[in-house]
C-alpha cells in the first residue's frame, strides 16, 4: 500500500537539478559577477586616478602658496629660470609654474604645472610641454591640463579674461585671453611655435570627458622683465 502511494505521488521538480541546466547557470551566474566586477573597474579606476591627481595637485599648490622645500635649490628640471639660493614655492624640482586663473577668482582656480611631457598628464592635472618657452619669454608656452578634479567650469574663461603665471624665481606674468576654439582633436593646429609672446592652454571637453578641445591663446601684457627668447618646439596633441 506504501508502495502504491509512493507510485502514485508526483514529485516535486526541482528548477535546477543536475545536467546541463545547471552547468548553464553556474555558467551565467559566473558571467554576470565577472561583468559586474569588470563594470566597477571601469568606474573605480578612473576614479582613482583623478583622486590621486588631486591629491598630488593640493600637495603642490599648499607646497608653492607655504614657500615650499628650501632644500629645493637650484633650476627646475627642464627649466630656464635662474633660481639661486631662494625660489617660490615648489614640492618638487618638477614643479615648473604657479597657474592662477585671475579673472576666474570666484572659483579660486589656481594649480602647480609641471614641465615634462604629456605623459606627466598621469600624474599632475596641468603640464608644462618641456622644450617650448617658458612663462614671459617669447614664443608659445604650452600648458595643458586636465578639468577634473580642479577645473570644472573653467569653459567659461573668455576672451579679454586674464591668467598670472609665476615662475620658480618668484617672477609674476599676466597673459590677456584673446581667442578661444572648441575643436575636435584632429583639428588642433595651435601648439605650433609663435613669433609673439604667447600662452596657448588646452584641455578636454565636455567636463569628464575628451571628446573636443578647449583651447585659448593669450598673450603677455604685463611682465617684471624681459623674458629673453624661447624654444622653437611644436608638441602634438594631448592625450587626455
């Protein structure tokens, strides 16, 4: 009797038993997690690193606004200055020129450049190119820079807007916007030298992203001295 209640009783199914169905969802089971963590990667990677951007920029802009190292002796790395026994505030001897957006003084929009090449982009939210001209003397500087985590709204410095760049020798230049691009990268074609006394500033666009190029060209309207000549160098597009 047994027997025959246990024949006639259906039993129940199970959603996942042995054999290929559950291979299937261990299978996507393990798919989604690595998608999920892959997906977190992309997010927390960029993340990070605009993170320790920033935390290299405010280490240098409180280094250079205290008076910096006074072990710091000599001239910057890749520079022209003659710094003797006393310099203006610098963290490291990478570190080229003190960036102010002066008309932008609501959002104290201020940084450290380094000098070096686009690769110290990694590192440093704003590079000074090395081999163009430095702050003052004549020919193109070229500073690129990254807007976050420092320079979000900084797509709204115009033309007749002014930026004080000061040297390792304490040396202050104002440079006077005079055209601003928007420009895809390809169309890029103001890193090349000039015969004046110029400032070209580049970075990204829009905000978080590189899709275009911001681009203004300033040139010097005030100086402490003559600037001498500089470095007939063109570099090419940064990769931000």
């Amino acid at each position: 009797m047994a027997q025959e209640i246990s024949a006639s009783t259906p039993r129940g199914r199970r959603r996942f038993g042995p054999g290929p169905f559950r291979r299937l969802w261990v299978l996507l089971l393990t798919l989604g997690v690595v998608l999920v963590l892959a997906g977190g990667a992309l997010v927390v990677g960029p993340l990070w690193s605009v993170w320790h951007r920033g935390q290299a920029d405010q280490s240098a802009l409180q280094a250079w606004n205290s008076g910096g190292s006074s072990a710091l002796v000599g001239p910057v790395t890749g520079g022209t200055a003659d710094i003797g026994k006393s310099t203006c505030g610098a963290s490291s001897p990478t570190d080229y020129a003190l960036v102010t957006f002066t008309s932008l003084a609501q959002d104290h929009y201020s940084g450290v450049s380094g000098d070096g090449t686009w690769d110290l982009l990694a590192q440093r939210s704003m590079v000074h190119y090395a081999g163009t001209p430095g702050p003052g003397q004549a020919g193109n500087v070229i500073i690129a820079f990254h807007r976050e985590p420092n320079f979000e709204h900084i797509d709204h410095m115009k033309a007749g807007d002014t930026i004080t760049v000061q040297d390792r020798s304490c040396r202050t230049f104002i440079y006077q916007v005079t055209q601003r691009w928007d420009l895809a990268p390809s169309r890029v074609t103001q890193l090349v030298p000039t015969t004046g006394h110029d400032l070209t500033l580049i970075t990204c666009d829009p905000w978080w992203q590189d899709f275009n190029r911001l681009v203004w060209r300033a040139t010097l309207v005030s100086a402490p001295a003559s600037g001498g000549s500089g470095a007939a160098a063109a570099p090419t597009n940064p990769p931000f």
